[in-house]
C-alpha cells in the first residue's frame, strides 16, 4: 500500500472515530435529558400551574375578599389500590383568600397491609396556579393496617389574585382532585372488599360562574 493510501487509510478512521464520538455524546445527553425530563415538568407545573397543578406555600394568605367561592373535592383510587378513599365533605363555601381546613379519610379494605400515595389536580386547570395548599398529603408515602382509617388534612386558600384573571374571574366553582395510586411494594392482587379494583369517586364537575 503506498504512502498516499496509509495516509487516506488514517484519516478515515480519524473521521470514523470522530463520528463515533459524537454520537455516542448525543446518545449520552438524550438519556440524561429523558431522565431530567419528569422532574422539570413538575417544576414548571408547580411553577405555573399548568395542567391544574396547586402551589405550595407556607403562610397564609394577607388579604380576604368579599366574595365567596366554592371549592368541591374529589376523590379516587387506582391500580386496584383496596382503600376507601373519599372527602369528609363534598364541598366548602369560602370567601377568597381565607384560610381552610378540609379533611378527606381513607381505610385498607384488604387483610395485609397497603401503601398508596396520592396525586391531585385542580379544575378550571387555569385556576391551579392560585389555589394555594399550605398543608397536604399528597405525594407522601401512606401504609394503611388492615381495616385502619386514616384521617389526611388539607389547609388551603383561593389566592386573591384569581379575580384579576380575565378567563377565571367569573368562576364559582372549583374542583379539587386527588386519586391514590398503590406503591409497588404494597399493590394488592385484588380488594378484600369486592374481589376487584375498588374505587370511591365522588362528582368532579366543574361549575363555572356560580
């Protein structure tokens, strides 16, 4: 093989390792940027309330209106989770920017212990990024005894600033879900209760203007 050809030879393979190099960077950071992915998400919902996602916050409102809103509250379970799961009240009339307390209960209808943990939305979704929580159960860990009730707090406010919003300020009505969803480690086969998946819904319409 002459010189010319050794030297074509090298830069072909220079160029083919180069190319390796890089894609195997590209499929490096697109992995990373699936795993990051998820958690961004939740951040921007949190941040925006995008999707009905609520804030959190640590202090209650300053200011109270004289206008009343009522707040709904919804409950679920899923994946064969074999809790009854529902609101201690269905609904609570409150003037916007007051502080309150609701509280919802879930019992394991199965013979061994459960574990389950709640997500939540808030409907008008537009209407997340001003209910506040300042106090909550969702996304904690919760293992039930067989037949134990358990009683999970809620505090929130409607934040003020809702009736600056021009799609939410004739809104009278707003939904607050949340659906239990087993652990991995603690998912049932079936309920002890129905021999099946159990479910404890309550009406999740959503009111706008009264």
């Amino acid at each position: 093989m002459s010189e010319r050809d050794n030297t074509v030879s090298e830069k072909a393979q220079r160029s083919n390792r180069v190319i390796a190099v890089v894609c195997l960077a590209f499929f490096a950071s697109m992995v990373g940027a699936a795993y990051a992915a998820v958690p961004l998400y939740q951040l921007f919902c949190q941040v925006t309330g995008y999707g009905g996602t609520t804030q959190r916050v640590t202090q209650y409102s300053q200011t109270v209106l004289d206008r009343e809103i009522k707040v709904r509250f919804d409950a679920n379970t899923a994946g064969g989770l074999p809790w009854d799961f529902k609101p201690v009240q269905r609904d609570v009339t409150m003037k916007i920017g007051e502080t309150t307390q609701i509280s919802y209960k879930a019992k394991n209808m199965f013979s061994r212990p459960t574990s389950g943990r709640a997500s939540f939305n808030v409907t008008p979704q537009l209407a997340g990024a001003y209910f506040m929580k300042v106090e909550c159960f969702c996304f904690t860990d919760t293992e039930l005894q067989p037949g134990e009730e358990m009683d999970m707090p809620v505090v929130f406010y409607v934040d003020p600033e809702i009736v600056n919003v021009p799609e939410l300020k004739n809104v009278g009505t707003i939904t607050l879900s949340y659906t239990f969803f087993p652990l991995a480690e603690g998912k049932p086969q079936e309920s002890a209760a129905t021999g099946g998946q159990l479910n404890s819904n309550t009406d999740a319409d959503t009111e706008i203007g009264g």
